[in-house]
C-alpha cells in the first residue's frame, strides 16, 4: 500500500475513534467547569437598587388609587344613605303642613314678626284636632335642652336634629310629645331647616291668600364636623375645608289645605 494512502486511513479511523469514544467520555467526566461569565451575566447592584425603586413608585402609586377609590365610594354610601333618610323627612313634614295649617296666633304670642320675606326658624301649625305643632331644628325648639338640644335627639354627634313638637290642647298639663324626624347620624346644619311662610294678610292689597310654605333643609353625615357649614351655592358642592364630603340639600314648596281663609 502506498505510503500517502497508509496515512489517510490512519486518519479517518482515528477520527472514527474518537466520535466513538465522545459519549462515554460525555457521560463520565465528573470535571467541574466554570461558568462562563461573558454569556451569563447577571443584575448589577446598580441595576437592582433601579428596580425597587421603580416597583416602590408604582407601588404607592397603585396604593394611592386604592385608597381613593375606597373614600369616594365611602362617601358615595353615606351620601345616597342622607338622601334617602331626609327624603323621608321631607314627606313626614309635606304630611304634617298639608294636614294642617299655619298657626299664625302662635307666632304672635311668642312674639315673633313674620318678615317681609316670610323667613322663619320655626313652623307652627294646627293640625285637624286642633293640636299644636311645631317643627324647628332642636337648637331652636324650647322643648329641647342642652348644646343644640341634644336632649331630643339620637346622640350627641346627630345634634341638631329635624324635630316635630306636638301640644294636645286636652292634656291639662301641656306637656309637649317631641318626634324627632331625623334618622340616627344624620346632623342638620346650623341654620337650618329654614322655613319661608307667606303672611295671612297681603300689605299691599289686602287679600288674603291661600298661604305657601317652602323649607330648605340641609343636612350632614354626623362624622362631619359640626363647625362645617353648608354653602349651596358653591359649584362644588362640598363643605368648606373637607374634602369629598358633599351636602346634601334639598328644598321643597308645600300648600296648608285645611287653612282657613
């Protein structure tokens, strides 16, 4: 066999050998070998204090939502919660005025003059049995005793409450029965309820017609400070310093039917 033909078949079994061999060997070598850190780079401590950092902003950020979200729904309850207690109110006095009619002898003999404007802080009527009713805040009833006559309603934090007064002309001993109409955490603000009572008698012409009553009630959650006032007015609608929390407000114009003309 030529010598250059020798040689090449050394190396082509040589070559098959060792693809032979490579298994075994590929199995059995318990050699460590490093890792090699060109290719399997990790965070540097740079890069890792950068990502907290950034998870922490987002963190708050989302918590911050959160919260939020949760006092606005809060105050959204509270609100609908208001609405609907004073929605009642509101109709147990359309019930009351309707049913009865201006007491306007009362009004003189407690010595209060009904303005021009009909403005006044207390409503007195006579109902169907001759009764006498007043409906005031408890800060203005004289049936009511203690800071904003809180004797005649719930607890201290729902003091002023919306409160109907009732004097039976049979009881010989004129004790007032006292009903409050305002519900348990629920504070009328001060000032209010306003009423606004047209006068037996027109200045001008001399008529005498069918009285009007309108009443703007505002009210609060008891939460809310007492020192907050209500501003219907405001374009936001909210109490002065606290944030999110609205008032609630309405207003209604009601006609005596039994009223004596």
């Amino acid at each position: 066999m030529p010598y250059h033909v020798s040689r090449i078949w050394y190396l082509v079994s040589r070559i098959g050998r060792v693809f032979r061999e490579q298994p075994y060997r590929q199995s059995h070598d318990t050699r460590y070998e490093p890792p090699d850190t060109l290719t399997t780079a990790g965070f540097t401590l740079v890069e890792t204090l950068v990502g907290l950092g950034v998870f922490l902003v987002i963190s708050l950020m989302v918590s911050e939502v959160f919260v939020t979200t949760q006092t606005i729904g809060r105050f959204h309850i509270i609100d609908q919660q208001i609405q609907n207690d004073l929605r009642s109110t509101v109709e147990s006095v359309a019930l009351e005025v309707r049913g009865g009619s201006i007491d306007y002898d009362r009004y003189t003999g407690a010595g209060i003059t009904i303005p021009a404007n009909g403005k006044v802080l207390r409503l007195f009527l006579k109902d169907e049995d001759n009764s006498s009713i007043e409906l005031a805040s408890s800060a203005q009833s004289s049936s009511c005793t203690g800071s904003s006559g809180v004797s005649c309603c719930a607890n201290q934090s729902s003091a002023p409450c919306l409160v109907k007064v009732i004097i039976d002309p049979s009881d010989a001993t004129q004790t007032p029965r006292v009903t409050v109409l305002t519900t348990k955490g629920t504070r009328v603000v001060g000032g209010f309820p306003v009423f606004y009572v047209s006068r037996k008698v027109d200045p001008v012409s001399g008529a005498r017609p069918r009285p009007v009553v309108s009443m703007v009630l505002c009210a609060a959650p008891s939460s809310i400070p007492s020192a907050q006032t209500c501003d219907p007015s405001a374009e936001s609608g909210v109490f002065t310093g606290l944030k999110g929390a609205k008032p609630i407000y309405l207003q209604t114009t009601l006609t005596p039917r039994n009223q004596p003309l």
